[in-house]
C-alpha cells in the first residue's frame, strides 16, 4: 500500500491516469515518445485532466492527443486551425489549462497565417509542434520546415529555406518559446510543465523523426542526424510551484527562471553568456546553429508577466461558458431606452 | 398633379462629399413629420469621389420598399447628371446647382427644372473649411422650402443627430437657410408634391437599420462571444456590437460579459467561434459572401461534430468581388449546403427590423437546441438601409441552451452519457462542454467518422447512421425554426412566397396586382429548411410564384428538391441587378410570367 502510494502525485493520481487510447502512430514515432512527455508532465506537475482542454489540428501530430490524458475533453480541428479554435475555446472558458499539439505542416505551411496571430495575442496556451520536416500522413511531402538541402526519401532535393518556427515566434512576439527533442525526455517533460506553468503563449517546437518517411540517408531530420547535431544551451529541471512549500528547495548557481505561479525552472548553462530573456540574443543563436547545421534545444526564450489575450478583453470571474442568463441579458428597461433614443 | 405626402426624391452625389449627412437630416424631417418614408443608399464600392444615390420616399399609403420611379432628382455629381436626368419621370423635378451645370443636363422640355446657385451661396459660408460640405445642406434647405419641412422640424432633426455640438447644428442651418431663403426670395414652387405634417404619425416608432437591429438582438440573446474579420455589408453588424456591449453587458464588476475579437481573416472567425461553441459559448460572427467562402471548411467541423455557432450574413452582389455595396439574395444556396460532404443547414430570413432583433436570439437558441451552425440570412438593403418600425420588443423571455447537460443531469439519468446517441428520436443528442466534472461528461470531439459514443470510427454502419441522424435533426429543424406567415385568400389561385428584403416590395406589388383584379396568396418565409406548411400554401393554389434577388432562383430549387411533384406549380421572379427590389419590377415580372398561365 504504502509503495504504490510512492508512484501517486499530489493529486493521488498515477502516471497511467494521464493516459489516453492506444496510439495509432508508426511503430517508434517519434509523436509516441512526446506523448510519453507530456503524460509525465501532467502527472509530475499533479494537473487535474479535466481541469485541461486539449486540442489539435490535422496531421499524424494532431492525432496524438487522443493518446493522453483521455480525462480531459478534446477537440480534433481542421488543418491549420487549431490556433483559432483555440483562441475561441480559450476565451470562452479561461479557467482551464489547454494543451495543443500541432505538426510542421499545419503549423509551418497551410495555418501559418492564424499561428502568427495567435501569438501576437498572447494566448493563454501551450502549443507543442511535433516537427519531422515532412507531411507524413499523406505519405512524405516536404514540410515548410523542411532544411534547405534535405533528401525526400525518393530523392528530390529541398531547395527553399525552411521557416524556423521558434525564430518566427520570438518575431511576432511570443513569451516563451522552446526547442527540444521527441527523444529527450528529460529535457522535454520539465520543459512541457514550465509551459504549462507559464501565464502567455508557450510554444514549443520539438524535432520528433518521422520514422517511416523522413528517416533515411540525406534527411536533415533523420533520428541519427537530429541526435548529431543537438545543441542544447542548458541543462533544464523544473519545480512546481506547490511544491515548493514541501521540498528543502536550496537554490543553486544556476539561472533561474520563475514563473506566474511560483514554479521554478532552473537552467544549468551550457552555453556560456546564453541568456533566455534578451530577444536578439536568442534570434542571433538561432541563426548562428542553422549556420552551424545544429539544432539548439531548450528555453530559448522567455518574458513574462505580459498581459494574455483573455486580460486584454477583460475576462476574469466565471468563464462566459457558464455565465447565467441573468448575466448574459441585458434588462428591458435599456431597451426601453434604447427604442427611445432610435425614435428621435 | 401635385400629391400630398407621395414623392421619390432622388439624390446624386459623389460620395464621400458630405451628401450622407444632408441626406440623412431630411430623411429624419420627414420622418417626424409623421409621415411614412424609407429610404435607400445605392453607394459604391470606394471611399470618396464615385457617384452614389440615395432615395427618400414618402408614401402616404405606407410602402417602403424602392420606388421605380423618380419624381424628384437632385443632380450634385457632374458624373452622373446627364444619365441622372434621363431617369427622372415625365413631368418631373429636376434641381441642379447652376454652379456646377452642364447644357445637356437641360435638353429635357418634359420635365421642370430649378437651378440654383449653390456654389455661390456657400462662399457665405464663414469656415472654408467646411464650406465644401455643407454646399450640400443647401439642397436640404431648397427642398424644404419647396416642399415644406418647416424650420422647427429641421432644428429638432439637427438637434437628435448633432445633440452635444452646438456649433455643428449652426453651422449646418446656417447652410439650410441658405437655401431656403433663395426659394423665398426668388419665390420658386413646384407642383410635385407638397408634405403634410400628420399629427401622431410614426409616434413612438423608431429608424433604425437591420444590422443595428441584428446586433442589438444578439446581445439580448445572449450572445457571449463574437468573433469577425471586416467586410462590406456585414462590418457595421459587428461595430454596433461594439458599440452597445460595453453599455448593455458588463457585471456587476464591470467586468465584461462578453468578447468581441476582430480576427485575422473569416477562417479564424469561424475558426474562433467554433472553438468557442465547443467549449460552452453562445458564439457567433457576421460576414458576407466572400467570407462565408472561406468559412466553409469550419461550418463543416462544426455540422460534423454538432458544436453550436452562429453565421449572421449580410448578403452582397457576388460571384468574386462582385458588387460588394450593392444588395442580393444569391447566398442562399452557399448558406444552405455550406462545406463539403452532405451537408445541409439551418437558415432564418429576417425581414424587418423586428425579425432582425427576434431573429438574433432565436439563431443562438436554434444553434444550441439544434447543435449545429445556424445561419442569419441578411443582405445589405435590409442590413444598411434605414427604415422606421414599431420600437424593437423582446418577445421571448429566456435564452434556450437546448440538451446542454451538466453533472446532475448526466447523475440523473444514472451516471450515463454518450454523446451522439439519438436519445430523444429527433436526431438531436445530449452535449456537455468543458469543464464538466463529471467522469462519465467527457468526450473526444472530432470532425473524423465516429459512434454515438464519440469513439473514432471507419465502420460503414457508424458513419452512415451519423449521416442520417443529422438529416434527422435537420428535418426536426422544419417545424423548430419560425413557421411562415401566410396571408391566403380563398379566391386566389395565385400564391406568392417572398422573404427577407423582397417582402416590402411584394406586398405593394400585390396591391398593385389587385387594383388589376388579381388576387393573390401570399406567403412570407421565415426559415429553411422548408416548412411543411410551404408545401400546403404550393398545393393550394394553382400557380406559386416565388420571387427572389438572385438569377437562378435559389429558393425555388429547394422547393423542387424537397418536393418534386409541385416543380410543375412553381415558378420563379428573380429581381437581381443589386439594386433594393421595387414594388414595380414585382409587379411587371409577375404579370409576365402569370400571362401566358392564367390570364
């Protein structure tokens, strides 16, 4: 009794009821083991699942989220979409914790133009880009994140640039932008609780290899090139913020990061001068690793304490999917008044 | 012969040039004079410069739809004055600035002509500044004295619309009295009209448009969050939104009730709302064609997966750009099978600024009782034009969420819930939205194949039982949605179906018919899909005629579709140049088409 209690969170629940349906993805896709992280993020963070929305849009990526947290209610979008989606379910009830995962294809090429805006909201979101370079359920087209000289499996040369999405997010302003690994879990969990712990828009775009058609020689994004060329700038934990209070929390000569709610995320360097919060800073970094052929991979930036898009509008109290009629009805004496005005 | 209170006065002017404002002022003198009157703005497409037209017209029988035919034109855009005098009825009145003249503008010898030298009047106008402008309150002031506004009524108008600016209503009667005092002084009349002030008439009715109306109904009906990209006609729907929100729905906190987010283009509009019905919110947006075009992946999702939302659309001259300022009744179709797959929707035709507002509400309800996106079918001379009504009457006291279900619902019932299961045979299952504690309220909502338990499914059977069940709820939709409002007479033989913009100018073009002893049946759609009482009022009568704004007769191939056996006793009148319907084409187009059946 006493040594099952040992594997239950704060919440007294298990890893297993973070879980969702049996995955559907190719066998060591690299979505499965992301799935596996933000599963552990959940339960290490002690989140309630049906305090959580989870959304996506369409691609192998978005079909994940019905392999996680099967608690918590979920949406299936359309392609592109889920940052719209998001933004109306988000701001129709903002007292949840919502969770989005998205692929390269719908987030890089055909919903660019909604996630560019969604970010210049400052959504309240967490959105996670399982990014392989290529369009896997249709069978292997090049992604708009494809890098520029990879190899199709049948050989056709990519010769545009690739959009880097963590570079596009810090542009158009995003609060806390990362960059991991589908097999780094021990990077990539406390990285999903640090978003999820973060009060803004948390994007982050994780390099999972598509297994069955970008894994082969010549991909930029094969599992062998990707584990060769992972630049991480830190060594990354994360504390919740609860928890705080309960553990003998010494703080050490890393950076520390705290967030909205109390949560620590210490950053052991391990590039020297890297600092998370200066923007051209970590826009300089980014360019200087694609230079460099390499993927940088942690906390690459961060700002908080912006205004998120339900504080611009204002919302707080009840979430106005549950206001009551009487909130939701303005009296009849205002139209009383208002007939007044528009008869002169 | 000179008519009391009878008279379509037409203005020309490039817009832009501060005509709106003169024109709206005399609309509103003779509205409160108590006399009937409508109006109609035919602008273009363009900010300043393009000639524009606006119609005000008195009818002392109470019509308001467009007249067909101009008694009054007033010629203030050198562009247009040698066609805008071509349009002016025999015996007409033409007043022009003989300032600003061409010859050719007066060859006409069938008409009466007043020139007046506006232009040079306005140099007496103080601030140059404006002076350009209010060479336009000039008109105003020659047309009241020629016809007989009285100088109180102009005080009182200028008063509603300027109320707080002092000097902008000098400025502007200043300008009025310009005018007027050159009609004294020169001792012009006219014998086209005089207007007779009618003591209590239009008392306690109110002008308004039907966008104004539309917004207003939406916030009464609870709407909570409303998502929009700018478009022509439907922009000024959401900005009186905007406008009324932060007056009409704040808590107690003065937090608001409410979001409004002008989106990145339509598709997240309705991307947004989708979300947000998904999630618990009345949530609607307001577009026109073009926009309901790049909804149409969405509205799939939404029909799909049964997520409540709202498409409140001003219709506009398509295809493409089209005639984006100019009014049409050619997204019916667009609307009634939005997105791909078999598709098939809900769709609620205002047609007064009282069903505009009735409407509103009743489109969050319908979407909520009916899970499924619901459209609100304006167009633009509904939408944009203004017009009087009874004052705007809250008819139905409670907003209605339909199966929504929350935890001692879902206990009730011992703790079962399945969410597409077709519990009450109606084709309409039960919804829980996020939030929900309950253990058994959550589900996967997703626009792939699916059970009845929300489970993803290629299954023929599953996917095949979905379809039918939401063509199930579609048909439940027929009696659910507003019943249509028939006016039947027992020696007619004739039945007319109108709805939306073209109702006003079908109910004059019947009277008109019935001054040439034809009578007819008429039948006012409220909504689609059609009522079975559409298919009674058709099979009564032995011909229908139903008369549209578009070319290929929208609405008349639903009724073909949906009933096949009375293709033979329908037939179509479709008005389609973008300009508001008249009683006059009505009228000419049917008699055309009943010639050769039964006269």
């Amino acid at each position: 009794m006493s040594e099952a209690k040992e594997f239950l969170n704060r919440l007294n629940l298990a890893e297993k009821d973070y879980s969702g349906a049996p995955s559907t993805m190719c066998q060591g896709c690299g979505h499965d083991a992301i799935s596996a992280s933000i599963r552990k993020a959940f339960y290490d963070s002690s989140i309630d699942p049906k305090q959580v929305i989870k959304l996506s849009g369409i691609g192998c990526s978005s079909k994940t989220p019905a392999y996680f947290l099967g608690k918590a209610f979920g949406i299936n979008t359309v392609h592109g979409r889920m940052s719209a989606v998001a933004t109306g379910a988000i701001v129709a009830n903002h007292t949840l914790l919502p969770i989005g995962v998205s692929g390269d294809g719908d987030t890089s090429a055909i919903g660019l133009g909604n996630f560019c805006h969604m970010i210049r909201r400052n959504l309240n979101f967490t959105y996670i880009i399982e990014n392989n370079g290529v369009y896997g359920l249709t069978k292997g087209q090049f992604s708009a994140t494809a890098d520029k000289g990879t190899a199709l499996k049948k050989g056709k040369i990519n010769q545009n640039e690739a959009i880097d999405l963590c570079e596009l997010a810090i542009t158009m302003g995003a609060t806390f932008v990362a960059r991991s690994f589908s097999g780094d879990r021990k990077q990539l969990a406390p990285l999903i609780q640090a978003a999820l712990a973060h009060k803004g828009l948390a994007i982050l775009d994780v390099l999972s290899p598509c297994v069955t058609f970008n894994n082969h020689e010549g991909s930029k994004k094969s599992l062998k090139n990707i584990r060769a060329h992972l630049d991480p700038i830190h060594d990354i934990d994360f504390m919740p913020g609860a928890e705080l209070i309960e553990v003998d929390y010494k703080k050490g000569s890393e950076t520390e990061v705290v967030l909205y709610d109390g949560s620590i995320v210490t950053l052991k360097k391990l590039h020297e001068n890297y600092d998370p919060m200066n923007k051209m800073g970590a826009i300089l970094e980014l360019n200087q690793a694609k230079t460099d052929g390499k993927f940088l991979t942690g906390l690459i930036y961060f700002e908080p304490n912006r205004p998120t898009f339900t504080e611009q509008l204002d919302i707080r109290g009840t979430a106005l999917a549950y206001l009551p009629e009487d909130k939701l009805r303005p009296s009849i004496k205002h139209l009383d008044a208002i007939n007044k005005k528009l008869s002169m | 012969m000179s008519t009391i209170n009878d008279v379509n006065i037409c203005i020309a002017t490039p817009n832009g040039s501060g005509s709106a404002s003169a024109n709206n002022i005399l609309f509103k003198s003779i509205f409160k004079m108590g006399i009937p009157c409508s109006s109609k703005n035919m602008f273009p497409s363009n900010i300043q410069s393009m000639p524009t037209w606006y119609e005000i017209r008195a009818s002392s029988a109470g019509f308001g739809s467009r007249k067909d035919v101009i008694d009054v034109m007033v010629t203030f855009n050198p562009e247009t004055g040698a066609s805008d005098v071509g349009k002016l009825r025999e015996n007409g009145l033409l007043l022009y600035d003989t300032g600003a003249c061409e010859e050719s503008w007066l060859s006409r010898n069938d008409i009466q002509k007043i020139g007046f030298p506006a232009t040079e009047l306005s140099k007496q106008i103080p601030n140059a500044k404006i002076r350009s402008k209010l060479r336009n309150m000039i008109y105003v002031g020659v047309i009241s004295s020629l016809f007989g506004i009285s100088r109180e009524v102009l005080i009182a108008v200028l008063r509603d619309t300027f109320g707080d600016k002092p000097e902008v209503i000098e400025s502007n009667l200043m300008a009025i009295e310009l005018g007027s005092k050159w009609v004294e002084e020169n001792q012009v009349t006219q014998d086209i009209c005089t207007l007779v002030t009618i003591e209590g008439g239009n008392k306690g009715k109110i002008l308004s448009d039907g966008n104004t109306c539309s917004a207003l109904g939406a916030i009464y009906g609870g709407v909570s969050v409303v998502a929009w990209y700018p478009i022509t006609p439907s922009s000024s729907l959401a900005e009186t939104m905007e406008k009324y929100l932060p007056e009409l729905r704040m808590d107690e906190d003065k937090n608001p009730t409410y979001a409004v987010i002008q989106a990145e283009d339509e598709i997240a509009a309705a991307g947004i709302i989708t979300g947000a019905g998904w999630a618990g919110a009345r949530a609607m947006t307001a577009t026109s064609g073009p926009g309901l075009s790049l909804m149409n992946e969405m509205i799939g999702l939404a029909y799909f997966t049964e997520i409540p939302s709202s498409y409140f659309i001003v219709q506009r001259g398509g295809p493409s750009t089209g005639l984006p300022t100019r009014t049409q009744q050619s997204d019916i179709l667009s609307m009634y099978f939005a997105s791909h797959g078999d598709t098939r929707h809900v769709i609620l035709l205002p047609h007064d600024l009282q069903t505009c507002f009735e409407f509103s509400k009743l489109c969050l309800d319908l979407a909520d009782q009916l899970q499924t996106p619901v459209f609100f079918a304006s167009d633009l001379d509904l939408g944009m034009n203004i017009r009087p009504s009874e004052p705007l009457e809250l008819k139905s006291p409670s907003l209605n969420r339909g199966k929504l279900i929350h935890e001692k619902d879902i206990e009730a019932q011992g703790n079962q819930f399945r969410r597409y299961f077709d519990l009450d045979g109606d084709g309409i299952p039960q919804r829980t939205i996020p939030g929900n504690q309950h253990p058994k309220a959550v589900y996967f909502c997703s626009g792939a194949g699916h059970n009845a338990d929300a489970k993803r499914s290629e299954d023929p059977g599953d996917y095949k039982e979905l379809l039918d069940r939401l063509l199930k709820k579609n048909h439940t939709a027929r009696l659910l949605a507003p019943q249509p409002l028939v006016e039947t007479s027992e020696t007619s033989r004739i039945g007319m179906i109108s709805f939306g913009s073209s109702v006003e100018a079908v109910r004059e073009a019947r009277h008109r018919m019935n001054q040439d002893g034809i009578k007819t049946s008429h039948l006012t759609l409220l909504a689609l899909p059609l009522s079975p009482l559409v298919k009674d009022f058709i099979q009564k009568h032995e011909i229908t005629l139903i008369v549209e704004q578009n070319r290929d007769g929208q609405v008349a191939s639903i009724v073909r579709m949906d009933w096949p056996e009375l293709a033979q006793k329908i037939d179509s009148v479709l008005v389609y140049d973008g300009l508001p319907v008249t009683a006059g084409s009505v009228h000419r187009l049917s008699m055309e088409k009943l010639g050769g059946k039964l006269l």
